[in-house]
C-alpha cells in the first residue's frame, strides 16, 4: 500500500493504479525481499509525488527531464551512491512496466546515464532441490494432484506465476504435448509438455472433474474458483519447507532453475527465449551468465593447472 505524503501534490488515479499494479508484480512474479520491496514503495512514491509537483497529469505526459531531475534532487539531498541506485533500479522497472502494460509508448529512462548496477544474477535451485520440491505435495493432506501439477508446470514450462493462475483449460493441448501460455502483452507463445507434465496434469484433471468448478482455468481453490496468486504462492512456500530447502523459495524461482538447467543442458538460447516469452535476447542471456560461472567454479576446482 502506497503511504504518499499528504502535504504534497498527489498523483493522478491512472499512476496510483499503475503503481499498485506494479508493487503486487513485485511481489507475486519477481519475488523480490520484503526490505527491498518497502525500499522500492518509498523510493517510487517520492518519484510520482515529484511528477505531481511538476504537473503530470497522466503516465504518457512523463518526459525525459522529469526523471532527470529527480536524479537530480537525489544527489543533491546527499544521498549515497547506493541509495541513487536503488532508486534509479526502482524507477526503470516502473518505466518498464508503464511501457509492457501499454500506458506509455516509449520508455523515458532507456539511454539516460544510470548509476551502474552490479549484475544480480538470478536465484535457482539445484537438480536435487527442484525434484525434492516436486515431490513434497505427496506429504500434503489435501490437493496433491493439484499441487504437483502445478509445480511441474512452474518447472517445467518457465511458466510465470500470472501465466500459471490464468491458464485456461481450453489452452491445455495434451494430445499435442504443449501449453498455449498467455504472457505479458497479450502475447501468445507454445510452451512444450513433457510426459511427467502430461501425466500430473491428467491426474489433476481426473480430480478436477468431480468439483464443482466455478471458473475455467485449470487450477482451482477448493470452493472450484480460480486459484488466487497469493494462494498459488503460499503453497510453493509450503512445499518448499515440507522439502527442507533452505532458500527462500519463490515461484519465479522455479522459472529461473527452468531456463538455467536448459542452458546446463545445452539448450540454444534463442529457443529459452521463446519458451520463457522474452520479448528480448539479452533478458534471457542473464542465464548464460549463471551457466558460465558454474563452469568457472568447476574449472577452479577440478582442474588441475586452475
């Protein structure tokens, strides 16, 4: 929830909503940490507070020189160099959202002199994490099919939570091995299944069947509405625990230990690309990074003129 200073001009409606459009992305798709999440909330609220003070009225009317002088404001005000740069991080991936979501037509921060970042490359689990958490619904007293399902799904289709909640069971092909996954922007990608997917899909279905569904996408809540992100999220926390693995556990985490085991496995990027819906090539070459320092650790350790 937004905690915008009431001594300050105000935002307008279509940036408050496409604020908290983006804090809950934040949290359900991209399982950033709660400091940095708050982090994130404060720096982007002393943004849009900064817009309404310069009179924009609506996302579109965002120029160029807004966001630099705010970079402005920020140093001037003495912030650290860390500081500037979380909130320059916070404010490209608005702008980014603003730009995916189509309420801009071109991103204002793309080729402005940012503070550099250091890479963060992203978080996965192991081969043997990844088949103990598949396995941990077995442990659970209600909706194991579903559940397993679902985690496959997340593993292995690089499915992206949303993706996941919304898939309707029109788009389900099993007798052609793949998904039709509705991603951001309304795109449209084929994502394949393989024959585990198939089968824990199958075992949902046979459940499924005997509710009472109240919606038409393939997982569904007890009540057989549709499952909820929050819901979706708090049973892969649950999962992950019943496996005792150590790290926080997200579901974008399992989108990542997708792409990079395919990478491990000498998958070609370009089809990662399309198999995760990147609209990018260099969004996804974040995972090559991954894969190259497993190797460089490996060449470290075992070889013997390292």
């Amino acid at each position: 929830m937004a905690h915008f200073n009431p001594d300050l001009p105000q935002p307008c409606p279509e940036l408050l909503r496409a604020y908290d459009r983006f804090m809950e992305i934040a949290v359900f798709e991209q399982g950033l940490a709660e400091k940095t999440l708050a982090a994130y909330g404060d720096d982007l609220t002393r943004y849009l507070q900064l817009l309404a003070a310069q009179g924009v009225s609506e996302p579109s009317h965002i120029q160029r020189k807004h966001l630099t002088d705010h970079m402005g404001g920020l140093g001037a005000a003495g912030l650290s160099k860390r500081s500037v740069a979380r909130h320059v991080s916070a404010i490209r991936r608005f702008h980014f959202f603003l730009l995916d979501d189509g309420l801009v037509e071109e991103d204002v921060t793309e080729g402005i002199a940012l503070p550099r970042l250091d890479k963060t490359l992203p978080h996965y689990l192991s081969r043997a994490e990844v088949e103990a958490l598949l396995e941990a619904p077995r442990e659970a007293q209600r909706f194991q099919e579903r559940d397993m399902a679902m985690l496959e799904l997340f593993y292995s289709c690089g499915l992206r939570i949303s993706e996941l909640a919304n898939l309707p069971l029109a788009d389900i092909r099993l007798d052609e091995s793949s998904l039709r996954v509705r991603g951001k922007g309304t795109k449209v990608r084929l994502v394949p299944l393989g024959e585990g997917a198939i089968a824990k899909v199958q075992d949902w279905l046979g459940v499924r069947a005997t509710m009472q569904a109240m919606d038409n996408t393939l997982f569904l809540s007890s009540r057989g509405k549709r499952l909820s992100r929050q819901s979706i999220w708090n049973r892969v926390k649950l999962h992950a625990r019943t496996a005792n693995i150590t790290q926080n556990v997200t579901p974008h985490m399992l989108r990542h230990s997708f792409a990079t085991h395919l990478l491990d496995n000498g998958a070609d990027l370009r089809a990662v690309q399309e198999m995760l819906g990147h609209s990018a090539i260099h969004t996804t070459q974040i995972y090559t990074h991954v894969s190259s320092e497993r190797l460089s650790k490996a060449h470290e350790e075992f070889h013997p003129r390292s």
